[in-house]
C-alpha cells in the first residue's frame, strides 16, 4: 500500500486532528510520503472504532509530546492496538516559563508566540541528542500527539 488511499484528516469519534503529513513538501524539495506520519491532538478519548481505524492505518509508535502531568492526567486509549507510546515531552521547561511570564507580568502575546516558537524549532536538537533511545524505538508508521 503506497498510501495515496489515506485521508488527509482521519475523522475520529473520541479525537481530534488525526492528520497525515504525508504529501507536504520538505524544504529540500523533497515530498513526505503519505501513510507515514500522522499528528492527533490527545488520543485519551478514543472510541473502538477509532482504535480500528488507527489500527488500519497500522500506527505502531505514538510520540507523546504532552507535558509529564498532562500525559499522566489523559492517557492514551490504545488498547488492543499494535503500538506503543513513546514520551518526548515539552514539560516542564516551556510550562515554567510561560506561568512565570504571566505571574510577573511581563506575558505580552508576542513574548508568548516568541517562546513557543523557539521551543519548537530547537526541540529535534533539545530532544534527540539527549535520548536517542527515544526515536530509535519509534517503529514506523507513527504519530505525535500533543
């Protein structure tokens, strides 16, 4: 299966924003092959049906980028899936720094656009150098939730 059969937006009844990348252009030119990559906001509301779903789609990994507590408070509901989640968590370093912005004052919109667009752009490097272990067990095709 090369993918092309996949929806951009996987509708599901216990989630939300369950995408595939694929078809998106790299900034080498490159083209992201379809069926490959997904991203999903929390799964923890999954019904059985979506499970079938995400089931079809064969998602083996689940990189969780939520917050430690946050992931701890809404699990994923993937049982009975062939797949296993992997933490890669924002918290608490992005947590601490918006809730200190706002309780001294100085959170201004673009202070807080500023801060996430930073985190962002250095969590590959943040993340991956430190615990290569984390993305050598994603099995693939994955999704990253937050």
């Amino acid at each position: 299966m090369d993918g092309s059969d996949f929806p951009y937006v996987v509708p599901l009844e216990g989630g939300s924003n369950f995408r595939d990348f694929g078809g998106h252009r790299a900034a080498d030119g490159a083209t992201v092959r379809r069926g490959l990559v997904f991203r999903s906001a929390h799964l923890g509301g999954l019904t059985d049906a979506d499970r079938t779903a995400l089931g079809k789609l064969g998602v083996r990994t689940i990189v969780d980028l939520r917050g430690v507590n946050e992931a701890a408070e809404t699990p994923h509901l993937i049982d009975g899936l062939a797949c296993k989640v992997v933490g890669a968590h924002i918290e608490p370093q992005l947590g601490e720094k918006l809730r200190d912005a706002v309780a001294d004052g100085s959170a201004t919109p673009f202070l807080m656009m500023q801060y996430l667009t930073d985190h962002y752009r250095e969590y590959p490097r943040r993340c991956a150098p430190g615990s290569p272990e984390r993305w050598t067990a994603c099995r693939w095709p994955w999704s990253w939730s937050c």
